[in-house]
C-alpha cells in the first residue's frame, strides 16, 4: 500500500509526516531536521538550493534566494533569478520536491499522494495554487486540509466532546488565530483572524537590531553594511531567541565578526530573557488584537472558549505563552511539537 504523506508548508519552515500504525511520525529530513526552511536559491552557477542550504546563504546571496513564497501563492506574481522567471507555484514545488525525496528515502518507497495544509482564510485561488504546487512536484493532492483543523485533529480533539477551541498559531512569518467548534468529528472554522507579516522573523530582527546598536555603542562600527557579518548575526539572534525559552540568560559570542585598521574585532553580548522581553514586548501585544478581533467575530467571550492550542515555533516564547494565558484565562495546550 502506497503511503500518503501528510505536508505543512508554512511561509518559513515546512515539515512532512506519515502515518505509522495510526500515529503520525515527522520525518527528519536529509540535513537530519524535523523541519526545512521554505527557502529556495541559486548559486552562481545555476546550481538550486533548497531547505538550510539556502537559507545559509540568504543574507549574503539575496538576489537569488527567495523566501515566503507562500505570501504570494495565488497571485499573478513572479519572481525573476537570472533572467528566468518563476512563479510561486513552481518555487513552492521545489520544497514540496525536497520534501517528497525526503519522504522516499525515509519510506524507500516512492510517494505520489498528499494532503497539505493551509490557513484558514485562503481563498480558492491560493488553495487551487498550492495543489498545482504539488502537482508540478509529482504530488496528488488528497486534500488541502486547514492549518487549524489539522492542529485539532492532532490533538485528537475531534474525539473529545463538544466544545469551542482558539488555535493560536505564531510561526516563522505569519499570525493566525483561529476559533473552531468541534462537534460529532465535525470541525467548524468559526472566526479567523491574524497578521501575515508577523512571527518568529521580527522577533530575530529585534535581536539583530540590538546587537548592531550595542556594537556600534561599544566599536563605532557598523556592522548592517556588511552582508557576511549580518548573516551571522542573523543565525546567531534566533539561536538566542530558542536558548531564552529554556533559560533566562544567553551569550552572544561571534569572534572576528569585522576588523578594522587596529585587527580583528569581536561581538560578544549578553542578552537575558527581561531584555528579550523589552525588545520585542511590542511584537507579542500585536498579537493580541487579532485574537480579540476572532472572539468578537465569533460572538464568544474568553468563558466560551474550553482549549487553547498552542501551535508554530514562536509559541514556545515565555511571553507569548504568558499574554495566551491572560487575555484567555487558560494554559495554552502545547504538548504537541508545533
């Protein structure tokens, strides 16, 4: 029997899945990762990347690298390397593509079916884009399944009783939030709501910011200038941001980051989760209205609502767990990896 698998193409990072003995089971990719950056580039030569590879060279190879796609998927928008026009679906299909052979070697079988997901306020056009993604990829597409009726069915909620549950999904580059109702394995999207330009992305870009400010403060230089320095730097911030959800302190330590006439200079900053915190307060409020705005959408108030989902990597930020809790007066339910 042929095995379907289950796709996530999110706007940063995707991930695949198949089903084994009716459990799901995320399978690592060839870099050995749960998940791949929805990122695709070209070398110089023409050679394509895609997943980390590409993301590595983002900074200092931007005008062949394209990242997000998804923001784009159903539009008439093209994006041009080389004098070689694509558009969203077929560098959509390039991940899906990865994501396929990475699937094949993990099953050593050949795959040609799929469900993915999406958001739930996509209209016809991006859902009939993101199935002719697949296909250009060798995929059927089963079915493209919403993003927050595919977090409910991982929960396994559509066994449980009837009830009315907000998934909040903070991921890579996008925000949605989401009010269902899940009733007789019927699951109802009731509000939607959120900000596309809004996630795990400007949180680092919060970090980075400070980190130039502090060096600029402590060497006089500027490091924004210098493409090699900030895609270090920039790999740097969102390994700190990971480290301050577990602990309360990181170092920043990047050795030779620039030199100038006197040698080599060194970045090296302490930054502490109250600091994170400061810096990026501002990110995590913005959240907050859309989550308002689907509760009124649904004419629900926080009472009505049973479960909160915690769904996306930016969901295991401290202060995005502590500002779910007190606008919806419940624990966020995060036990399954985003």
């Amino acid at each position: 029997m042929a095995k379907i698998i289950g796709i996530d193409l999110g706007t940063t990072n995707s991930c695949v899945a198949v089903l084994e003995g009716g459990e799901p089971v995320v399978i690592a990719n060839a870099e050995g990762n749960r998940t791949t950056p929805s990122v695709v580039a070209f070398s110089k030569t023409g050679e394509r990347m895609v997943g980390q590879v590409a993301k590595r060279q983002a900074v200092t190879n931007a005008d062949r690298t394209v990242s997000s796609i998804k923001r784009h998927m159903g539009e008439n928008y093209h994006v041009t390397i080389d004098g070689k026009s694509y558009t969203p679906q077929e560098i959509s299909a390039m991940i899906l593509q990865k994501l396929k052979a990475d699937a094949e070697s993990y099953l050593g079988q050949p795959v040609t079916e799929a469900v993915i997901t999406v958001p739930a306020y996509f209209s016809d056009a991006q859902r009939q884009a993101t199935k002719d993604a697949g296909k250009i990829a060798g995929l059927d597409v089963k079915r493209i399944i919403n993003e927050p009726t595919a977090a409910a069915l991982a929960y396994g909620l559509d066994k449980e009783s009837e009830q009315k549950i907000m998934v909040y999904d903070l991921g890579g580059g996008t925000f949605d939030v989401s009010i269902l109702d899940i009733g007789d394995g019927v699951i109802e999207v009731l509000a939607t709501a959120g900000d596309t330009h809004l996630g795990g992305d400007d949180f680092d870009q919060r970090i980075m910011d400070y980190l130039v400010d502090e060096f600029k403060k402590a060497e006089g230089i500027n490091l924004a200038s210098d493409k090699v320095a900030m895609q270090r730097l920039k790999e740097a911030a969102e390994k700190a941001k990971i480290e301050l959800s577990g602990v309360t302190s990181t170092n920043i330590n990047l050795p030779y980051i620039t030199a100038d006439a006197t040698g080599p200079k060194h970045l090296d900053v302490t930054l502490t989760r109250a600091k994170f915190n400061e810096l990026t307060a501002d990110l995590v409020e913005r959240t907050m209205k859309p989550v308002r705005q689907a509760m009124s959408d649904a004419n629900l108030s926080a009472s009505d609502i049973q479960k909160v989902l915690l769904v996306g990597g930016s969901t295991r930020i401290p202060a995005v767990q502590e500002a779910v809790k007190k606008i919806t007066g419940k624990e966020g339910f995060k036990g399954i990896n985003p």
